[in-house]
C-alpha cells in the first residue's frame, strides 16, 4: 500500500506574529518537506502581505496585511478568506491551515478561514471536497484553547458556511418555501418553537408588507419565528432579517446588469438564521427570536404597482412609488411583530437593503443606523473585534424622514431625494413601524444593519453576519470565547453603576 501523503498546510498571520514562532511550533505538520533552517529564514525574512511556498503544492506560508486604521479590525481577519484562497496549497484530500495570532483575535480569525471555503456549486469539472482542519498557535498565550471554545468555534464556522451556502443558491434551488423548510428543520433540531405564517394567511393577519411584495411569486411569502426562551431569561432580543429569495424589482424593474446577484438579497435572514443556529447552541441566556421575512419580488398579474397603498402590519399606511424598494416593507412588517407579539426589547434587523450602503460606508463595513448610541458604540466595537466590521449612518430622521411624505398615506415606501442620506432613510422607514413617534422616548433599543455589500466578495457569498452578531451578543452566552469578547453591554454598564452607587 503506498504511504498516505500528508496533507497540505497554509501558516498565515501578520508578520510580527509569525515571527514569534519556532519551527518545533509546526514541525509535525511541515517537517516532511521544509527543514528547520528554510523555515527560519523564510519567516524571518518574510514581507507584510506576503506569501512563499516553502515546498511546491504543499507548504506555504503567508503574511497578513498589518495595516489597520482605526476603523478596521486590528485582528486582519478580514484579510484571512482573499489569503487561504489564494495560498492554501490545492493538492490533495486533506488541507490545514495553522492560524497564529493573538488569544483574543482567536475566534475573529478562526471563523474568517472558513469563509474560503464555500459549499454550493453545480460544476461537473475541477470538483474537488476536502477535509480542513484548522489549528491556532497563540503567541502571547501558551494555554490551549478549551474542548468548548473549539466547539463554539466549529458552531460559527458552520453557520457562516450555511449562509453563504442559502446566498450562493440560485432562486430555482433557494425559493421562499426551501428556505422556510431550512429555518423551520433548523428550529425543531434545536428544539426551539417554530412559527410560520404564509401566503394568505398574512393577508388575514394584516402582514401587508410581507404579503404585498411576495403575493405574485410561485412560492408563497411567509413569516417565519424561530423562538428560544431559555429558562431565567430576563431579556427578550428579536433578530428580524430580510429575505427576498429573488429581487427583480417587481414593476419598477432593475436592468439587465443590475438584476444578476439578486439571489443574494436573502443575505440578510441568511445571517439571521445561521446566527441564530450558532448562539442557541452556544448557550445564549436570554429569550431569542430569529424573525424571517421571506418574499420573492416578482413580476406578474398580482403584483403590487406603483401607486398601491398597503397597509403594513404596525397599521401604518404606505403609498407604493417604488416596487423596487420592497426590503423596508418586508422588514417593517417584522420589527412590528417583534414589538407587538414578541414584546422585544431590543430589535435588531439585517438585510441587504440599499445600493447606496455601498457608497455610504464602502465594501467592507455594514452601515449601522440605531435610535441608542451606546449601542451603535457597542456594535461598531463588535465590529471590530470579530471582522464583520460596520460603521454609524446619520441618525437624524428631523432632517430625512420628510423624504417619506405622502398626500394619501402615512408615508411613501421610497424617498423623494436620492441624494439626502438614501441608506439611512431607508433605515428610518423600517424603524417608523417599530416606533410610534421618532421623537417619544421608547425603552426599545433598535439597531438596523444594512449589508449589501460585505454580504459578497466577487460572485461568491461571504456569510457575513454571525461572527457580528455572536461578538455583539456574547454576554448573553455561557461561552467564555464569546462572553470575553463581547463589548459590555449599556444594560450591564447601568448594573455597574447602581452597585458602584450602593457602595458608595
């Protein structure tokens, strides 16, 4: 029998790191091919963004970018997916990949490497399935990681390959109904309590948002609850994402360049969901609703037009001038039903909302729009910290949320103008049916995320969403990884205080 090759090994991190490490750190995985002194001079010689292959087809060895402004990530996680893609050797059955960073850069990176690797396609040639294994040498802390934190590890890195799987699907394979059966299999292995209302079922219940957009597609709207509710639980968090499997932009039509990628309009109840499938197995303490939107926008007899008025779930009327605005719909529906059945206090909702998310805060950071800054200061923090950066839109719906005006109804779906902050008006109009009055206090915290760019790189999903929201969250998980590097939260900085004042 010949010998089994052994398999084929990427190290990657930032060039100080790497240089902090000894060849006996790696010997067993690369000792077959590199001797001690390539190794050696290789990484000591080693430039920033750079990779060399130590030993063709099999061993390679690349810098991470060590460049960080103050607005991304300091772990270079998002560098990790553009570099394993690019220098993890292509031979054989079996890959791995040895991460070295810093302790608390651990889970950023760890889940990033997973991101290179996505599931879905249908090619019949250069098909290749191969086993990854992923190991981490922490420079600045010898303790190994625990059976859990690789655990929880393993739970995100799946989650995030699910969503980029839902995202890469095409619609023929990724309908409203497929993705219902997902979220519905995925709630009962979980054993969470599932609720699904669909097609005309939200028309009965006054879900005119879901039901206007998504009444002419093939497959049903729906709306479909995922619900954990844990015992002690003493908050209650509603996750709303916007699942349009297909965006033709109904009656006002996209191009023919600008409707290819549509599938990925599901980015954000894609995000929810693999989020949501990770915290609970990871533990979350408090109650967690995973609220999905599902439509397809669609063009046919029963579709809604310009000029329709639909009267969404929160009971707000909406005058239609734009049927290619259809996320906000969809999505005002769900924070209303967070807020008047699920008793949220804090509403956060994902979607792949504008174009203009793009121009507003770039490629690589989710533009974030929230009525609490302490929050938003958290989730940028969040950001941060686990590589699914975002950055603070202008909260200021005085100055923009007159774009909505309408002579017949509450409010028009689309702005006036394009150029007053378009991504964070399209933000207020979904925040306008979880508040009754912008300017009333309200003790809901809301926090919306538009993704509609970091959702993909090239043609290929990322599966962006559940390392933000499971750094975001972390202090509501018995996980130690995610608990210690999830921001303290402005609930438990309130708790703080009142016991430094009891002290006192």
């Amino acid at each position: 029998m010949p010998e089994e090759a052994p398999p084929a090994c990427l190290i990657i991190g930032e060039q100080a790191n790497l240089q902090r490490i000894s060849f006996s750190d790696v010997e067993n995985l690369i000792s077959h091919r590199v001797s001690a002194k390539v190794f050696a001079e290789v990484v000591s010689d080693i430039g920033d963004s750079e990779g060399v292959c130590l030993y063709p087809k099999c061993v390679s060895i690349a810098s991470l970018s060590s460049k960080h402004s103050r607005h991304t990530t300091p772990s270079a996680a998002n560098y990790v997916m553009e570099s394993v893609s690019k220098h993890l050797p292509k031979q054989g059955d079996s890959a791995v990949v040895v991460v070295v960073c810093a302790r608390q850069h651990v889970f950023a990176c760890g889940v990033a490497v997973a991101r290179a690797f996505p599931t879905y396609t249908l090619k019949t040639r250069d098909v290749t399935t191969r086993d990854v294994t992923v190991c981490f040498i922490t420079p600045d802390d010898s303790n190994p990681l625990s059976e859990q934190d690789i655990t929880v590890l393993t739970s995100t890195a799946k989650s995030i390959r699910l969503v980029a799987d839902i995202v890469d699907r095409p619609r023929n394979e990724m309908t409203c109904d497929d993705l219902v059966k997902t979220a519905v299999k995925i709630g009962q292995d979980l054993g969470c309590d599932v609720t699904v209302i669909s097609g005309e079922q939200l028309k009965e219940q006054g879900f005119g948002g879901i039901y206007g957009v998504g009444k002419a597609a093939e497959s049903p709207p729906a709306l479909c609850v995922l619900s954990h509710k844990p015992e002690g639980a003493t908050k209650t968090i509603a996750w709303c994402g916007k699942g349009i499997m297909y965006d033709t932009g109904g009656f006002s039509i996209k191009t023919k360049t600008g409707m290819p990628g549509m599938k990925r309009d599901c980015g954000g109840a894609a995000g929810i969901l693999g989020a949501f499938k990770a915290a609970v197995e990871c533990g979350f303490t408090e109650n967690l609703h995973a609220v999905l939107c599902i439509a397809e926008n669609s063009v046919g007899p029963r579709a809604a037009v310009p000029d329709d008025i639909h009267v969404l779930y929160s009971g707000k009327s909406v005058e239609i001038n734009n049927t290619d605005a259809e996320g906000r719909l969809v999505l005002g529906d769900g924070v209303a039903y967070a807020r008047k059945d699920l008793n949220a206090d804090i509403v956060l909702d994902m979607c792949t909302l504008t174009g203009a998310q793009g121009i507003a805060t770039g490629h690589h950071h989710a533009g974030l729009l929230s009525n609490n800054a302490q929050w938003e200061s958290c989730a940028v923090t969040a950001g941060l910290t686990s590589g699914d950066m975002v950055f603070p839109m202008v909260f200021a719906p005085e100055l923009h949320f007159s774009e909505f005006k309408s002579s017949v109804a509450d409010m028009k779906n689309s702005v006036a103008c394009r150029t007053n902050a378009q991504s964070s008006c399209a933000g207020l109009f979904i925040g306008a049916h979880l508040f009754d009055d912008y300017f009333k206090p309200s003790p809901i915290v809301w926090l919306h995320v538009d993704m509609a760019y970091p959702v993909h790189v090239g043609e290929r999903a990322t599966g962006w969403g559940p390392a933000l929201l499971l750094t975001l969250f972390g202090r509501y998980s018995t996980s130690p990884i995610l608990s210690g590097i999830g921001p303290v939260l402005p609930s438990d900085q309130a708790s703080k205080r009142i016991k430094h004042d009891e002290m006192c």
